[in-house]
C-alpha cells in the first residue's frame, strides 16, 4: 500500500518541462541566484500606505532598500549603494579570487527603520548610517561606525543606533544629524544587544550582554604569513556564561538607570516591552537552564517588580516564548506550552489566573498586538504541522480566522493602522519572495516581489511530500520531509540519503531547513537518483510538548533512534536499497550523523559530518537546556559524546569543518580524528582553512568544493540512481 503511496506522490509532484535543464552544483551555487535574492525586513510607514524593504532584484547578495505601496504599483529601488566589485575573469589568480569570495559576501543593506514620523528611512550599509526620502539620493549621518541595529521612535524623527556596542539616539530630521551617545558599556566584551522604545518615544529601555566573565579561548590561524592565534569568548557548559542586565534611559539625556531582576547576571532574558501608557515595563525571563520562567511588571517610576507569571519546568527544554501588553495596557498576552502545545495566554495586571487565547490541537509559533485591528496576528499550523499560516485572533479569544488558506510557510509583518500584513512566503516549489495580504480579505494576496530569474523556470524542481511511520523503539508517530527522483519507480530499489539531519526541518518551506543553503543540494541528489528524506527528530517544534520533551538529556540517544526508523521505513515501503543508505548533517546535525554510525553499524553505508559537536563538554552554555550542566550529569554527557565511541565506527565517514570555526571547536574534529587514527579507524577529512561554523555560507567557491566533496563520496560509496 505504501509503495502505491509513493507512487501517488510522484505523479501528485509533476513535472515542470517536457526536456528540463540539467541542475550543476556549479550553477546552482554561482551568483546571480537562480532562485533569485529573498527580500528581507519589511518595516511599514507610520500611515501604512508604503513597506520598505531589502531585496536585490538581480539575484546577488548586495541588498538595497525598495519600497511598495499598497495601492497596486511595482516596487521601486530607493537606494544603489556601492557594492564590492567582483573581478571578472579571475581566472587562477589567488588574489583576484579572493576579491571574488568578498563581493559575493557583500550584503549591502543590513538594517532599516522608517522613522515615527514616516517622512524618512535609516539605514545602516557596511556599518554605517544613512537617511533616505523617498524620490532624494541617500546622505550619510556620520558619527558613528560598526553600526549592527537600529530602532526607529513609534512617533517623530528620533532613531536609537547600536554601533560598537554602543547606544547611540539620533535626530533623522536634523539639518545636520549629530548622534549622541546615550550609553557607552566602556569594554569591547560588553555590548548592548537589543532596545526598544517607549510609545511615546521619549525613553528607551535595552538589555546589556556583559562577556567579561566568559573564559578566552585561542584559536589557531594558519592564512597569515605567520601562524597566530586570536582569543574568542567562548564558555563551555558549566561554565560562567555572559550576563545580563536591562537599562532604562530617556532618549535626551541623564543617567542610567539599571533594573533589579534577582541575582543571577546569566538569567535569560526573553522580551522586554512598555506598557502603551509607558508606566510599566514588561520583562519575560527565565534561568539558564529555561526551567523557570519569571514575566515581570516593572514601575518604570519606582522600578519595584512584580511577578505576573511565573512557570517552572523541570522537563521543559524550548522556550519558543513571547510577551506583549494588551492594546489597554490592563493586561499582558504570552505564549506558554502549559497546555500541550505553545498557546497565547492573557492575564491581568493585576493578577490572577492566566486565560487561554487560543487553543486546539495546534501550535502557535510567533504573535503580534494589533490595537488597530483588535486583533492578534498569529503564526500557526492548524492543518498540517509541516505549514506556518497567518491567523486573525480576537483579543479576546474565539475562533481564528486564516488569512493564508492553502499550505506553505508565512512570515507576517502587521501594517499599524491593522489592515495589511506584508507577508514572506515560500513552499516547496515557491522560492521567497514578498507578498500583501489585506486583513479584512483573506486569501487575496498581492505578490509584491518576483526574485526568481527567469532561468529559474527552464528546471525541474522536484516537490517534497510529507509522511509518517513510528518510531520502531516505542512507537511515537514521526514525521519526514521525502523527495523522490524523477521518474521514480517503485518496482526499483533507490539508494536513499537521510539529511540534512537536525531538528525542525520538516517545514514546507522553500529549502525546508534554511540554516545552510541546501535547497540546491536536496534538488541535485533527487534528480542524481537519491531519494533524501528529512525527519522531525525528537525535540522538534509543532508535534506537541512531549515529543520536545522526548529530547531532554538525550542528544545522540532517541533522536538517532528516529533517524534509524526512518530507515526501516524507507526500506520496508520506500523502494530503497538497504546497502545504500547515506546519513548527514552539520553541528548537532554532524553530532547525529557520528551517533548514528556508531550506534547502528552497517545501517548506513556512508555519512557526511560537517562541524560535528562529538564532545557536548564543548559545547555553548544554551545546550544545557536539554542536557543540563556537566558536573551533575556526567554520564548523560558522556553517552551523547561521540568520540568516547569512536572504536564503535564500522562504516565510511567524511568530516568536513572550517578551521575558523568557534561554535563547534575544530580541535574536537581533531581530538576525533587522533582516536580513528589509533584504533585503526578510517575517516576523509575535509578542512576549509578560511570557514567558520557555517562552513558553506561563507564564499560559493568554498560551498562547491564541500558540497562536491559531500557528492562525490556519495557517489562512491552509495552509487547513483536505482539497482540495475
């Protein structure tokens, strides 16, 4: 039965050209992008007539403002900032290359903010501030540099600037803008890492993130002249961790004042708002290990403190949480899984017991206040756990409405006078690209941006389809992201590859897991002859509270059961060969493809590693979430440690990892590669000397020599396409 479902979902999937263009990894990771440049940051005007935006109509990473309007015209480009300048025909001339990699990592804009008063936009471009009016050429606003964040006054000109760590307000209207430094931490290791605004624009509160405590680590460099080291904070788990504390400042001028929120500086903090009057402030924070989670009001007058909501969790390991005030200001709106899933919630100001908002067997993933709207904006999965749609909640509860009827993946940004939502959306076969949805219609969109370049039509991009089958340990119902070669047939045995494998990529989303540019590798291995099939592991959102809980300290344990059963699924009903089975993933997705090798021994022919965390006393302090701290659970670290099994490897493995890297150390690469070496175990190595952690985001000419390493031993030890 099955075996017909599959067959089903060929057909269901089409095709897109009678005789489609070939896919080459070098076309698909050469700029300009054929699947063209996903807009980004959509902020609307303060009379909701016009969203800017970043986009590059030409398909490179450079980006510049546009803008639309919500009566019907094209979107115009507001800005032609300089751009690094690729050389062409560089030929093999090292030097000329490297200005290659350069312009292709150049992303233009990186920041945007209308002002309150809707007659300008500021913007930040290689670190440094503009102001741009719509139809007049940009200006500089200097004074500042290494600008990363800026947040604009709900009401008149006034703009706060995050550059070098420091808060910088400046007046966008000003003849000529002089910005004021408002706090300055006085260390390179203490920034400010977010702000916001009072309603009225007069004070800002921010959060301060202080690194002084975190221990130095070395990393070696090898590209200079010299071999030298450079020291990152970096904690392990267990470790003292950066701090936090949260200020309060009137935008003109005057001191500081800091918050008292417990003793603890490593407590997380999770949103900070004003009350709309600007009387209280809302904190929502929690310990390091997000057991117990604290939503403060705050006097702003007095800063006395008084706790709303207070959950604590033993078992709990996400915190996919958000906190707002009610339009009125009489009450605060949060999202908890105190049921069996994220919900919004409502309590009072003044206490008492919170009341559900939404509910039902579905989860709510982000929120959004409309005042003008009497709304919330919500972002769920009513209908299939793959979707994230749009719905229209009644502040006061009721029945949703979906503004996004169908399927897909949707980022909304509400337009403040509650009648527009500009929209990012992308499915399977949909790349990103911008779209407006009028509130009071649902289901009429208006695409705003088209990104794909027309070359993106002559391919064939295979559509992913959705199945489950049970975990073969206990029986839990998994689900997977499966994508079929063309012209597949049932009757043949196909080798298949599980990956990327990490949590939370099972999303009908253009790509699924966007955290690494895999859409093009995915589409490449489909029509190459593999069938790829992506697991939401234990842990992974929209499956309920338990299924997150299933993770807690378990790393390498029931997650890498899940990918196992995935296996015998494919094989028992999926056409695929049991001799040629693949496995990869990168960081913890790396950590999962060792366990797997060394837990399951001649189930997977082959697996590719790309940064793998093999030892989690290495690894960044938020893993305690799941795994808690080290010294009182050193057995547990232990199991989910690879390289204490690496005696265990029976099968062919690559690691690919960039020696740059500071989130997962490449000396743990090293550490493993010593025991293989040892023990008489083979391993390919595949080092990238200029590559951080995201060791195919950083120059395309590096993403095609890993992922033609990943394809090529493939190649070699699964073949290509089904038996004969």
């Amino acid at each position: 039965m099955l075996r017909i479902l599959l067959t089903t979902l060929l057909l269901l999937a089409g095709t897109a050209n009678a005789t489609p263009a070939p896919l080459t990894l070098e076309r698909l990771y050469t700029l300009p992008w054929l699947t063209g440049t996903a807009p980004e940051s959509p902020a609307w005007s303060a009379d909701s007539r016009r969203i800017a935006f970043l986009w590059n109509d030409d398909g490179g990473n450079a980006r510049d403002v546009w803008l639309a309007d919500v009566a019907g015209a094209q979107p115009v480009r507001v800005t032609a900032m300089p751009r690094t300048v690729s050389p062409k025909d560089a030929g093999l001339d090292v030097a000329r290359l490297a200005e290659v990699a350069r312009a292709e990592t150049d992303p233009g804009v990186t920041a945007l903010a209308w002002t309150g008063d809707g007659q300008r936009i500021v913007f930040v471009h290689h670190g440094r501030l503009y102001r741009v009016a719509p139809g007049a050429p940009p200006e500089e606003i200097a004074g500042v540099d290494g600008a990363t964040l800026l947040v604009a006054a709900p009401r008149g000109s006034l703009v706060a600037v995050v550059a070098a760590g420091a808060l910088w307000v400046v007046d966008a209207a000003a003849a000529r803008p002089v910005p004021v430094r408002r706090h300055d931490p006085g260390s390179a290791d203490v920034e400010v890492e977010s702000l916001t605004w009072s309603r009225d624009g007069a004070r800002l509160a921010f959060i301060e993130t202080d690194w002084r405590r975190v221990a130095e680590r070395q990393l070696p460099d090898y590209l200079g002249a010299e071999t030298t080291t450079h020291a990152v904070r970096r904690a392990f788990p267990g470790e003292p961790a950066e701090g936090r504390r949260i200020g309060l400042a009137d935008a003109a001028n005057g001191p500081v004042r800091w918050l008292d929120l417990g003793p603890d500086p490593e407590d997380q903090v999770h949103a900070v708002a004003w009350s709309p009057d600007g009387r209280h402030l809302l904190v929502d924070k929690s310990d390091v290990y997000i057991k117990d989670r604290r939503i403060v009001a705050v006097d702003a007058a007095s800063l006395a403190t008084r706790i709303l909501v207070r959950e604590q969790e033993p078992g709990n390991v996400t915190a996919e949480w958000w906190a707002d005030w009610s339009p009125d200001g009489t009450g605060v709106y949060f999202i908890s899984d105190r049921d069996n899933d994220y919900h919004v919630y409502l309590v009072s100001l003044t206490g008492g017991a919170p009341r559900a908002i939404t509910r039902g067997e579905f989860a709510v993933f982000s929120a959004s206040v409309s005042a003008a709207a009497r709304s919330l904006i919500v972002v769920a999965n009513p209908s299939r756990p793959e979707d994230r749609l749009v719905l229209r909640v009644p502040l006061g509860g009721g029945q949703p409405q979906t503004l996004t009827p169908g399927s897909g993946y949707h980022e909304p940004t509400v337009s403040p006078d509650g009648r527009w939502v500009a929209d990012l959306h992308s499915d399977d076969v949909t790349p990103p690209d911008l779209y407006l949805l009028p509130v009071g219609t649902p289901g009429a969109s208006r695409q705003v941006t088209h990104s794909p370049l027309p070359e993106f039509a002559t391919h064939q991009w295979v559509a992913a389809r959705y199945v489950t089958f049970p975990n073969q340990k206990d029986g839990t119902t998994l689900q997977a992201r499966l994508t079929l070669p063309p012209g597949f047939d049932p009757t043949r045995r196909y080798p298949a590859i599980l990956g990327s494998t990490y949590s939370n990529t099972v999303h009908n989303r253009w790509g699924g897991r966007v955290y690494h540019p895999t859409w093009g590798l995915d589409q490449l291995l489909a029509q190459s002859g593999y069938v790829v099939m992506n697991v939401d592991i234990s842990g992974s959102s929209g499956h309920g509270k338990a299924f997150r809980r299933r993770i807690r300290e378990d790393y390498g344990g029931v997650d890498v059961d899940d990918l196992y059963s995935a296996t015998r699924w494919l094989v028992e009903h999926g056409s695929v060969d049991e001799k040629r089975i693949g496995i990869w993933g990168s960081s913890y997705g790396g950590l999962l493809t060792v366990m797997s090798l060394l837990r399951y021994p001649g189930v997977y022919r082959a697996g590719v590693a790309g940064a793998p965390a093999t030892s989690l006393w290495h690894a960044e302090t938020g893993e305690m979430r799941t795994m808690m701290a080290p010294a009182d659970h050193a057995e547990r670290y232990a199991a989910a440690s690879p390289f204490l099994r690496s005696g265990n490897l029976r099968d062919p493995l690559m690691i690919i990892h960039g020696m740059r890297d500071d989130t997962v150390l490449f000396q743990d690469t090293m550490t493993l590669a010593e025991r293989f070496i040892l023990q008489g175990r083979d391993v390919d190595l595949v080092v990238l000397p200029d590559a951080p952690h995201g060791w195919d985001t950083k120059g395309l000419a590096q993403t095609r020599h890993a992922f033609g390493k990943l394809l090529g031993f493939f190649r070699r030890h699964l073949g290509e396409g089904p038996s004969p």
